[in-house]
C-alpha cells in the first residue's frame, strides 16, 4: 500500500507542478505595477476584486518624501558617474585649447535671451503669492496658522493637531506633542537667503572675510536678477560681450562703462536687460460706489475662493519658472544644511554646523540644488473637515500631507491641483478613534 501510494504522489507532482507555473505566469501578467516599477500605488479601502479606474490611473500615487537621516547626505540630483565624465570632458577641452572665448550663455557672462522673460514672470509670481498669503493670513476673513513653540512644525487650521512629531526641546518631557502659538506669512512659506552676486562670472565667490559685507537676499530672488531682473537695491553686472577662458581662468577684456560711453559704442541690443514689465494690479480689487446719503461704500470685487485660486496658481508658476531657470542658471546647496547659493559656485563663509563640519573647518559641501532647496514646500497634514477635531496620533496613517500654500488656498476655496491630489489622500475616509484598532 505504502509503494502504491509513493508511486502515485510521485507521477501526479509533474502536472501540479505545470499547473501551479501556468498560475504563476497568469498572475504575473494580470498584477498590477508594483511601486518601484511604475510609481504607482493603491490607496487602502474595499473592493479588492474592483478594476482601477481611468482617474486612479492618470493620477499615480505620490507620498511626501521622507527627510533623509541628519548624518546622511543629500542625493545627488545628477549621478557621480556623470560629474566625473563632464569634469574630464571640461579638462580635455581645456588643455586642447588653453585660451578660447566661452559661446554659451550664461557661462560666458550673458544672459539667456529666452529666460529673461521667464525671470520676470517668476519674480511677478512671488510678488503675487506673497500678497495673495498676506491677505489670506493676516487678512479680514483670515485663516489660522499655527507654528510649534520648540519645532519647525507648521499646521493650518483653527485647533492644532496632536500627532505626537516634535523633535524639539524637551520633547522627551511632552511625548513628542506640539506647543502651538500663532503664525504668520513667513511660516507658510519659506525663502532659504544667499549671497549676492555683483558678477556671477568675474567673481562667482564669497569668502569668509566677507560675509558682512555682501548682502543677502531670497535665492530665488537672487536667481531672478541673475537671469535678468533689474533690482535697484541689489545692482549687478551685464555684460554686452561675452569673457574668455585663458587656462581655467576669466578674463575680461570688455571696457569699462565710463570708457565706451566716452567712445561713443552702443552696446548689443541682444544682450542689454531687458526692462521692468508694469506692476500688476493686486489680488483684491476694490471700487468705491455713492450711497444716497454721501457716504461711500467700497465692494470687493473678488471672492475668498478666486483669491485663493489666483494666489494657488502663483505659487506653481513661480515654482515651474524657478525650474527653468536652474536648468541654466545653476544653484548649488549645501550636502548636510539647507543653506542655498545661486551662482556657478559655492559662497567659502566657514558657517556650516551640520554633521561631520569639523572635517570641513566648517564649509559646506556644496552640491546640485532642486526646487524644493529653492523654495521649501513646507509640508503640512491636510484637515479634511471644518477643522473643529484636532487630529489624532493614532490615525495619522489615514491622513495626508500637501504644502502649506496648497493646504491654506484649498481651505479658502481654490481647488486641489492635479500633482497633489493623490498625497492629500481626499478618497480616504479615516475610521473614528474607538475604531482604528478594527481596521486591516
């Protein structure tokens, strides 16, 4: 009995073992992408046997970066192997050619014809966001901003949250809860300072002894007067003809201003800066309309809701310029600190005090900067009600996270951009306290 049952187990494992790989293979074609491979990701809910829609689709999923470790260096935006390749490019080049005048712009001196506009646009924007949050914050009908005591949290809402994130003094002491007090504009929104540049070419650094007398400035600010924005407080240098390279170096054999107006030469019209586009008019409009009894009356001509659309959309523009002017104008940041230079280098000031500055002497480790290093997003968690119940620690996994800008404007009636509406995760419903437990 026991061979006729060894016999049998035996000659009936080639077909399941077929069968069970069939399986497999239809299961693998039908799966879904998993997260890596396509940047795709399901929201957690019912319906598991449910096919995706064509919205789940088009909009992939997309959580808040995570941030990195603070004895762990940043990623680098473009791959070592590539920066090794350019640097030995650029030193082939140069040793072919030892004196050679630089044609591209913005390496050469001269600004980018194509982004000048761009530079503009940019700066208009921020100008219109920082106008737009003024009047939302600080405003009549303003909306609450709360920052923690001892942390760099931010929440937007009328009661704070208690989710349990404080890493600051004394957290240990509190179980890691916040201590609210009232914010402002400057918490909503972040401009990281740098030095100015008189010549980004000539003299593309700040040393240490120098750094109280060069002025700082926003670096997107700083990046919008190096592409092209005449700012009468911080003065730079423009160039009508582009420097030449002699064995690494810059030399500069354009004349002074005060000798070509003596001679008389007018300069490239190509290459002069462009002028200022007119002030445009402010977010809220207001007119003034005649009562019967002589008083005037003013009436706003904008809502809360287009305030807060006009605002929201300042804010990607000035976010999707910003981006088009790195990818000519380069902004270098600090490896370990958020600290930010806009130029083709990094300022040597000896400020650095993040991990591992005293093998430094206290210098950054610069490297390429992104967008968010230019104008930091500043992540906060989305309240999906009036805002009445704080948050609890305990659902945190059922909450999302947007920038403050985008969380303040939709909670004034803009409605949620594309890009974030997946990390808001507005198609989750989180159960009620008693029942978190409950829930898979």
């Amino acid at each position: 009995m026991q061979g006729v049952l060894g016999v049998s187990s035996r000659a009936s494992r080639t077909p399941l073992r077929a069968l069970c790989a069939r399986q497999l293979v239809a299961l693998a074609e039908s799966a879904p992408p998993l997260v890596g491979a396509a940047g795709t990701r399901r929201l957690h809910g019912g319906g598991g046997g449910r096919e995706p829609e064509e919205e789940d689709e088009a909009i992939p999923y997309a959580d808040v970066p995570r941030p990195g470790r603070k004895w762990e260096r940043k990623p680098y935006v473009t791959p070592m192997k590539v920066l090794i390749r350019r640097a030995k490019e650029e030193r082939r080049v140069r040793k072919e050619n030892p004196c050679r005048v630089l044609e591209h712009p913005p390496d050469n001196g001269l600004l980018v014809p194509h982004l000048v506009e761009v530079a503009h646009r940019v700066y208009a924007a921020r100008e219109r966001l920082l106008d737009g949050l003024t009047k939302l914050v600080e405003g009549e009908a303003a909306f609450t901003v709360k920052r923690c005591r001892f942390c760099a949290e931010v929440h937007v809402g009328r009661v704070g949250h208690e989710i349990r994130t404080c890493e600051g003094r004394d957290s240990a002491a509190r179980n890691s809860l916040h201590v609210w007090r009232p914010g402002t504009v400057r918490d909503v929104v972040g401009f990281p300072y740098c030095y100015h540049l008189f010549d980004r070419v000539g003299k593309p650094r700040v040393v240490h002894k120098e750094k109280y007398d060069v002025p700082r400035l926003p670096a997107i600010l700083e990046l919008c007067i190096q592409a092209g924005v005449d700012v009468e407080r911080y003065p730079t240098k423009r160039r009508t003809r582009p420097v030449y390279s002699i064995e690494g170096r810059i030399a500069d054999f354009e004349p002074d201003e005060g000798d070509s107006s003596e001679a008389g030469a007018s300069p490239d019209p190509e290459c002069t800066p462009l002028s200022s586009p007119p002030a445009e008019p402010m977010a809220i409009s207001s007119t003034s309309v005649n009562c019967g009894n002589g008083e005037e009356k003013v009436e706003e001509e904008i809502t809360m809701p287009e305030l807060a659309s006009r605002t929201l959309q300042s804010w990607l523009d000035m976010r999707s310029g910003a981006a088009r002017l790195m990818k000519k104008y380069r902004v270098n940041t600090c490896g370990y600190c958020p600290d930010v230079q806009v130029g083709p280098k990094g300022h040597k000031v000896r400020m650095c005090k993040a991990t591992k500055h005293q093998q430094r002497d206290g210098q950054h480790a610069w490297q390429e900067a992104t967008v968010d290093d230019l104008v930091r997003p500043n992540y906060v968690w989305h309240v999906a009600d009036d805002g009445a119940t704080p948050l609890a620690n305990e659902l945190k996994r059922y909450y999302g996270k947007a920038p403050a800008v985008v969380e303040l404007c939709v909670q004034a009636g803009a409605p949620v951009p594309a890009a974030y509406r997946s990390m808001m995760r507005l198609d989750v419903v989180p159960p009620a306290r008693d029942e978190y437990d409950l829930v898979a």
